[in-house]
C-alpha cells in the first residue's frame, strides 16, 4: 500500500525554527510523525565579521630600501675668518704725535674719535706733494667698526677741484668705497696749518651733514 506521509521539518535559525512540510513517498514501516531537524553549527552558515587588523609599518615596509640617517652637525662656534683685502689706504693704529699735540693746543677735542690712515696715490692733486699721503677721518664717514681694525685696507680714492669762488677754494670729495657710508664732500680753503714740522690741510665736511667734522691730510 502507498502510504503517503508528511512530515514536518523544522529548520533550524535564529531565535528559533521553521515548520516546513515534507512529503515522504512510499516510507514503510514508520508511522506519521514530526521529524525535527537539530540546528548544528556546521550546518548553517555563520556571518564571519572582518575587523580591521593594525599593520605593523614594519611588515609592510620594502625590506630593499634602507633609510639612511645624516647625523646633524654642530654649528661652527670659530670665528668668521678674515677675507683678505687690497687697497691704497692702511689703518694704523696711532695718531701721530704731532697730529695729537695740534689738537690738544687747538681744539677742545681729542683725536679719540678719529681713524688714522696711511694711503699711496699716484694722481697728484693740490692737497698733496708726494704719491704718499696721511690722513685722520671722523669715524662716523665708516660704515661699521670693524673697518677700524690695525692694519686693515680698503681703498679711498680722492679727488679735488676748485671751486668757482677761487683759486684757492676747492671742493674734495672722498670715496671710500664699501668702507664709508656714503661719499663725503668737504671744502679746502687752500690754507695750511703746521705742527712740529708737520705739514697738513683741514678740510670742513659740507656731506653728509650729520658729520660736523673734519677730515685731516698731509704729506708723508
């Protein structure tokens, strides 16, 4: 005899089972019943949760690039090294005793603020008479202090005309180069003044006019 039989199988989920009918053709020997279906783990899938794994950089880095480390160097705590200079003009490190006693007999000021300099040229002009020459310059014609060091050079290139009022008037202009300010201008009176047989012209500085001083030449 053909039996037909149902059967309810419940599938197993979640929170729970399915009732699901079943058809069973031709089962001999058993009787109707409920066959229950038990969940196992390996028999539903399961979600599997992906989670970010932390990348050690050391992994992931090219073991074929080397990083290479420049060790820091210490600032060179030396002294800038002085540059050699060419010039026509010395600085000298004494006024010459005759200079200081005509200041110390005629002004009421020293020669403490003054840079003596001994200079060569070979243009010959109305405030000299040899191709060698002196001169004391305000310090404040310089651009900076260490233009007054001993023995240092630098060029001052002079150049004297007269003046349109007369013969003996002239205008002398000084250019010192990298070493002064500015060009300085001053006038000659064509007048001389002397001091233990030295020689030497005083010139009034017209420019820069924040310099009410006076520049010094003679003859060596």
């Amino acid at each position: 005899m053909s039996l037909s039989l149902r059967a309810i199988v419940a599938v197993g989920g979640l929170g729970g089972g399915v009732l699901v009918p079943w058809s069973l053709n031709k089962l001999r020997g058993k009787s109707p019943e409920t066959v229950n279906i038990a969940q196992t783990p390996s028999s539903v899938p399961s979600a599997t949760r992906t989670e970010d794994t932390p990348t050690d950089p050391k992994l992931t880095e090219n073991p074929s690039i080397e990083v290479l480390k420049v060790p820091q160097q210490a600032p060179d705590s030396r002294p800038p090294q002085e540059v050699d200079e060419t010039g026509n003009c010395t600085i000298l490190n004494e006024v010459p005793e005759e200079m200081n006693d005509w200041f110390w007999n005629n002004t009421s000021e020293g020669t403490e603020k003054y840079v003596t300099v001994s200079c060569e040229d070979v243009i010959n002009n109305p405030l000299i008479s040899a191709n060698t020459w002196g001169g004391l310059f305000p310090e404040g014609v310089f651009s900076t202090m260490r233009s007054f060091l001993q023995g240092k050079k630098f060029d001052i290139k002079m150049e004297v005309t007269p003046t349109e009022t007369g013969l003996n008037d002239y205008t002398v202009i000084f250019d010192g180069k990298n070493k002064f300010n500015n060009l300085v201008t001053g006038k000659w009176d064509g007048k001389e003044e002397e001091s233990q047989q030295k020689t030497f012209k005083i010139i009034s500085i017209s420019t820069p006019t924040a310099i009410p001083d006076k520049i010094y030449i003679w003859s060596n």
